[in-house]
C-alpha cells in the first residue's frame, strides 16, 4: 500500500509540484527548498482523515489558510492536493482536495473528489454543499456517514506517521504531558507500552539485533515499568563487570535513542512512514547502514518509507536507484521538483557508475556557501 503521486498546487514553497513517489523515496536539496513542507503536504492529508483531527483543525495548527498558501501563489487564493494511491486491489485510487477561506476568513472546502479505477464515488460541492454552504467547513473524508464508500482509503491515510524524534523529549517526557503520538518521541515510551507484550518483545528482539550494528556492546534491550506504573527502556551492555547495573533512556546517547525510533517505527505499520533527517546525531559510519537497515527490517511488510536527508554517508549507498531520489530545487516561481534519475546531467554519472550521493549532492549544494566563512572576518 502506497502513495503513487503527488501534486501540490499553492502549498508552501510549492506553486505547482508533480512528482512519482517509488516504495522508498529520498528527498534530497538546500536548506529552505521544502523537504520538510512536502512531507508535511502528506501529514496534512492524515491529519484530516485522523478520527481526532480533521479539516479545522489541521488547517488550524498550520496557521491557517494564508499560512499555508504559497507565496508563490496567483489568484484565486486556492490550495490544492492530489495523491494517487495504489492500496493493492489492482485499481488505482485518487483523492484531490482544494481548499481556501471564506469571508469569515474560516477555511473551506472547494472541490473534493474522490475516485477508484476511474470510477466516481464522490464530487463537491455537490447538492446538498449548495443548500448548506456549512457543509463545506469539514471535508467528506473525515466524515464516518459519508466516507463509507472510500472508508479503505480514509483509513489509509489515518494511519501515515511521521517521526522526527528529538531525544530529550524521550527523557523528559513531562515537556509533551497530554501529547499521543507524539511524532517528536515524548509519549514514544508509552507508545511502546501500549503494544500487546508480545509483540513488543519481538519487535525489540528485532531491533537489538540490528542496532548491534551501531552499538555492538548491546547486549539487551527490553521495556519496564517503575514503581508509579512509568515504562523505561531497560538496557544492557557486555562489560567486564558480571551483572553490571542496566541503564534506561536517561543514559543512552542521541544516535542510539534516535535509531531506535526509528527502527520501532518501521515496524510498527503498514502505512507510509514520513522520516526527518534520520542521520541526525548518528555516527557517519553507521548512516551509511541506515537504507540497509530499513531494507532489511522492510522486507516483511514491504512499507513505504519517503525520507528528507541532506547525507552524503546515508545516499552512498548502491542500492540507491535514480528513480527513489526526488531532487528539490527553490526558483523563484517556487519550488521544482524533479526525479533525480530524469535529470540528464544526473543520469549520466550515475550511468556512469556514481552513486546517488556523488551524482546529486553537489548540484543541490546552496551557491556561495563559502563565503560562511567570512563571517568572522579574515584570520
């Protein structure tokens, strides 16, 4: 089950934006070019279809519609998505959402259209939008009376996750008190508990074997809970000390904490999984595993997994094709996006025998970048 395509039309740094999405997708460009604004264009789409969310609100928590609206914009004011979805029933799926704000400066649906295998099952405003222009302040995808003839794809979309751990927030979780999956790891710890044990320990047992990659003196990784019923990561490594004391999250490093949310994300779904930055705090030598990783961990539930990175480590790796890399160019009309592998220039070293990272990385670096080091004025 994946996303096929995504169009944006006034999103952000996006004017208008086409692009294929492959099983695995790595996007790749400067600072400010929209890396974390597509991905956050396909969170938007789960944030609607959440049962807790909905169109208000996640229109709401990005600032509203003029927050969202590019700059780059023409009139009329509209924003607009549109993602193909393939949920393996050998008929294509597609939704597409335009929305914008109405004199009350409220956001409010423009067109919603929804079809499967070329058939209609839905297109607004419709009769009943025309008699009611209030209808239109919710989208029929959040809604369970109207969804039911495209439940499947609602449900598909409500169960995308992004995750961007930030490690101190795993161990000082009372920052998020009141916050449920919180993409930023502070309920990451009693997401885990939540699972059946079970199938915890076995995604645990998992995950050790392949953070021993990273940190080879693991030795076991489980979950506990504390006097006041608070879940802990239980660790322990080989030392030269028989039966040393175990430590928790408070004494893991940022990388180790890092890979594994991660890793328990991957497996934790089946849905696409949004990942920010994954090389942060991690060792160069160990990024450069991370697709390995992912493949490997990958393998059973075959997940969709789009990435933002600006890694050379982590895009050095062969296995890499042109056709995964989404190259990110900002332009004054707005942000381009193109596949790495049809740029000419691009497919010709990596025809050449070049990997991704040697191919793409230096035509994304931002010009002039040297001249940061005439900042402090000459030595």
């Amino acid at each position: 089950m994946r996303i096929t395509r995504l169009r944006l039309e006034n999103w952000r740094n996006f004017h208008e934006s086409d692009a294929p999405l492959e099983q695995r997708v790595f996007l790749v460009g400067p600072n400010a070019a929209g890396k974390s604004n597509f991905l956050d264009a396909i969170r938007f789409l789960r944030d609607v279809a959440d049962p807790q969310g909905g169109f208000q609100r996640a229109v709401g928590t990005r600032g509203g519609v003029a927050q969202i609206r590019s700059l780059h914009g023409h009139r009329p004011p509209h924003v607009a998505l549109e993602v193909e979805v393939d949920l393996g029933d050998g008929a294509p799926w597609k939704y597409r959402l335009e929305f914008t704000r109405d004199s009350q400066r409220r956001p409010i649906v423009k067109t919603e259209v929804v079809t499967h295998g070329g058939k209609l099952l839905r297109e607004r405003p419709n009769k009943a939008d025309k008699n009611d222009p209030d209808l239109l302040s919710q989208t029929h995808l959040e809604q369970v009376n109207t969804n039911r003839p495209f439940r499947e794809l609602a449900d598909f979309f409500s169960r995308i996750r992004y995750l961007h751990l930030v490690p101190q927030l795993v161990r000082e979780p009372d920052r998020s008190k009141g916050r449920v999956d919180d993409p930023f790891g502070g309920d990451f710890l009693k997401q885990l508990a939540r699972v059946p044990p079970k199938t915890r320990n076995s995604r645990l047992k998992r995950i050790t074997s392949a953070l021993r990659v990273a940190v080879p003196q693991l030795q076991e990784l489980n979950l506990k809970r504390d006097e006041q019923g608070v879940p802990h990561l239980r660790v322990r490594h080989r030392h030269w000390r028989p039966g040393a004391v175990a430590q928790n999250e408070t004494q893991l490093s940022d990388g180790t904490l890092r890979l594994l949310g991660l890793l328990w994300a991957l497996l934790d779904g089946t849905a696409p999984l949004l990942l920010e930055e994954p090389e942060l705090s991690v060792h160069t030598a160990i990024v450069r595993h991370i697709p390995q990783m992912l493949a490997r961990l990958n393998h059973k539930n075959n997940r969709q997994v789009i990435i933002s990175t600006h890694s050379a480590e982590l895009l050095a790796d062969e296995g890499i094709g042109g056709e995964e890399v989404l190259v990110l160019t900002p332009h004054k009309a707005g942000t381009q996006v193109e596949v790495a592998g049809a740029i000419e220039p691009i497919r010709a070293l990596l025809d050449g025998g070049l990997t991704v990272a040697d191919a793409v990385i230096p035509r994304t670096a931002p010009r002039g970048s040297k001249q940061l080091t005439w900042l402090g004025g000459p030595l």
